[in-house]
C-alpha cells in the first residue's frame, strides 16, 4: 500500500505524519473525511469537555456574531465580556475577583509572569522578581512559558534563547525525588519551595507556579493531600504570590471547577483555559486577587500588557454558553463519577507488564509504560513506546495523548486519557478494550517484556 501524505501547503506540527481530515464532530466521536470514526478519548490536548458538535454553543456563536464580533480590549467593554468574568468569579476559588482575558494558554502563564511583577513594583518591592517552578511541569511553548516549564526534551533546541528560572522537585510519588512512598513521606517535594525560596533571597522571589495536577510532561500527577496546603503556607510566609496553571485541569476536568478545589486552596492566580470553551474558539484568562488589580490601578495606572483578541465578544459568548452547558447538565459532577469508573476500569491494565503505574483524578488520567516494573527503569527513548501505542490506538479509531520525558525531563513514556464529560460507561469500556488491545499487540511486536 502506497503510504499516505498530506499534499497540501500547511506547515504541519510534525511533517513527517500524515493528518486524516477531520469532517465532523459529535459527543466523543470525531469522523474524518473518508468516513472512519474515531473515540476523542483525549478530548484532543484535553480540550474537549462537553462533547462535539453542541446546538447550544452553535446558537451562542451566531447570536453574538449577529451583534458584534471583534472589538478591543483598549477601546471597548462588552457584555459577554463582562457576563463571563461575573460567572467565573462566582465559581472561582474564594478571593480571586478579576479576570483578564487571552487567546492562548501560553500568553496566559506570561501574563501571570508579568503581571506578578508588576504588582511587586506597584507596591514598592522592585527587587522581587523571580518565579519558581517545578520540574517535570509544562506552562508553554513561547519562550517565558518554557523557562517555567521543567522539561529538557521540550526545552533542549531553545535552551540559548530561554531566561534562567529557579526550579524544584515536582509532587511524583510513583518516582519520588526523595525516596519516599505516599502515607509516608512528610512532603518534602513542598518542603523544597522554603529551601528555594531562601537560596534564592526571599527578597528576589515574586511567585510560585505549578500545575495542580501535572499533564502533559508525566501523566496525570496527582499530589498527596496536604501539599498544596503547605506550599500556600510557605508562600505565605516569605510574600510569594501563588500562581496555579489550571490550563488543563480548570472547568471540571478533575471532578471539581478547579483542581485546587480538592484541597480547598485559594490561590493569588489562576490560570484557566482548554477547559473554559471546550474546544469551541481559543479563549483563556487569568483570575487574579482584588489587591493585585488594585495595587496596579493605583500605582502605574496601567497594565503594560495586552494582546489584539483580548476580551474578545465572541469568543466570550461562547465560553459562557460552555459553562452554563455545564452546570444546566451537572457536568462536573459527572466528570467525577465517570472519572472514578475510567480509573477503575484502566487499573486492570497493570497486568500488563510495560504499565508501570496508573493514576489520576476525575476524567483526567494517565498511564507510565516502564521497561521493568520492579527497578521502574524507563525505555530507551528512541523506542517512542508512547507514539507506538499512540499509533495503534489510532488506527483502531480512539485518540489519546502520547507524552515523554517525564522520569528526568527526557526519559519515560506515558500516555493521557482525558475523553470529553458526556462519555457513558460502555463508551469507556470500549476505550479500554482498545488500549488493552493495543498494549499487548505493541508489547508483543516490539519485545517490550521485562526480559527483552
């Protein structure tokens, strides 16, 4: 069989690959132009939350193009705009009152960034303006959100053009840093922000950043209860703004609004985003604390920052439409309950001797393929295991999210299942049946095994 290649002129992410054409799309099925079905079983990069192909959301988008489509954030307000801040503060971690709005999760963390410094300034604390991050954590792929994210693979080709960021352990229990194990360790991988802080001069540091749940670097990190209870506490103590990246966790995606939400934890900033418009149009924002929009209103008088689609009127109609699906279907809720059921289900994959670990909170989970289940030891990257089983998955029509690199930023293999809220329990079942297929055909094929 002749092997198949796009002919047309898009600069395609990866050029090597070949893209079916996506034709259409409904609940968790996306169908491409030859007819085939495919199982979003990742929500695309976990984008997808209420499912493709929403007569609400269609209604919304027209209703508001038939008004007005495009204004500027440096010229105009408008009521989408501020109807979508008002819902998002109202489901919001306690304290975070005002909201700027992007078109990318990218300019979202380097809005965070800035607008953390410039609050320090502001306030009349210039000398503070360092933020650190973790390792094993992605913000972005713009330069200032790729200093913040702790991933060699990622960063490797850039590495002359990015700024220095401080970075400590990441919260991986099943390769902790520190040798511990959950239910007995006494957070050390929190511990290490105070540790940072003070190498670094709690006169330097502006923020902390991180994901409440890692994505896309290791697969559904998820932190032991008490975590992020104490890195609020060390920020605290030394006058560290919390910033959390909610890029992919925001909107329901871990069973509650935000995953800060399971451990009761008001950051100083959230970062909100895939979740927020469900796939339906690129919208983004940062939800930020009164002091902060304050300080700045009287201090400068002016954000020095902005970009042309900020506090876009369509965009916006359409990302409140999305979140009154939301609560008028109780989609949280079920992204809670069906998570639980896809946990369960995607356990039984440990027998197979490549799945090293699996884990995750709500519709948000994760598998780590490992060579040898004893030592943990990771595959030669070179292998790609994620993008094999990536492949195989695909070609029996279910898409999920390949990752690498999360053992040390370039070894370990993982891969993320994330499918939209409305998926039902035969529909996971048959996500599982697949991976499960696809698993042994690739263990087999290859010689994967302990031994081989």
């Amino acid at each position: 069989m002749a092997e198949k290649v796009n002919k047309d002129h898009i600069f395609y992410r990866n050029p090597t690959k070949y893209y079916p054409t996506a034709e259409r799309g409904e609940g968790i099925y996306i169908y491409d132009s030859e007819g085939k079905q495919y199982i979003d079983g990742s929500g695309g990069a976990v984008v997808v939350s209420i499912g493709h192909g929403v007569e609400e959301v269609k209604k919304a988008m027209l209703g508001q193009a038939g008004k007005i489509a495009f204004t500027h954030g440096s010229q105009f307000t408008t009521e989408a705009a501020i109807d979508l801040a008002e819902k998002l503060v109202n489901i919001s971690p306690e304290g975070l009152d005002r909201v700027y709005f992007l078109s990318g999760g990218s300019e979202a963390v380097e809005t965070a960034v800035k607008m953390a410094r410039q609050y320090q300034v502001d306030r009349g604390a210039p000398s503070k303006y360092k933020v650190i991050s973790r390792w094993t954590s992605y913000h972005g792929n713009t330069l200032g959100a790729l200093a913040l994210s702790g991933h060699t693979g990622r960063r490797k080709y850039y590495q002359p053009l990015i700024q220095h960021t401080p970075h400590i352990a990441p919260a991986y229990c099943y390769r902790c840093s520190f040798g511990s194990e959950p239910g007995k360790c006494n957070l050390e991988c929190a511990e290490e922000l105070e540790k940072a802080i003070l190498y670094e001069g709690p006169e330097s540091v502006s923020a902390f950043m991180a994901e409440p749940v890692v994505g896309a670097t290791a697969g559904a990190l998820v932190p032991q209860d008490g975590y992020f209870q104490r890195i609020r506490e060390i920020c605290d103590k030394y006058d560290v703004l919390l910033i959390v990246d909610e890029v992919m966790t925001g909107i329901g995606r871990t069973g509650k609004i935000f995953a800060v939400d399971h451990w009761n934890v008001a950051p100083d900033m959230l970062i909100c985003a895939k979740g927020l418009a469900g796939g339906y149009t690129p919208i983004y924002c940062l939800l930020t604390k009164e002091k902060i929009y304050r300080t700045i209103k009287e201090g400068n008088g002016t954000f020095v920052h902005g970009h042309t689609y900020s506090q876009n009127p369509l965009s916006s109609a359409i990302a409140l439409a999305v979140l009154v699906y939301i609560e008028k279907h109780d989609l949280v809720n079920r992204s809670a309950k069906m998570g639980a059921y896809l946990l369960e289900k995607l356990k039984v994959l440990e027998r197979h001797p490549i799945v090293g670990n699996v884990r995750g909170l709500g519709l948000f989970a994760g598998l780590e393929f490992v060579r040898n289940k004893e030592t943990k030891e990771t595959f030669d990257p070179k292998l790609k295991v994620n993008v094999l089983i990536g492949n195989r998955v695909f070609e029996k029509g279910l898409i999920i999210y390949p990752g690498g690199g999360g053992a040390d930023g370039v070894h370990g293999d993982h891969i993320l299942v994330a499918p939209p809220f409305v998926i039902t329990e035969e529909q996971i079942d048959q996500i599982v049946k697949i991976l499960d297929e696809s698993i042994a055909e690739i263990t087999e094929e290859k010689g994967l095994d302990a031994s081989g």
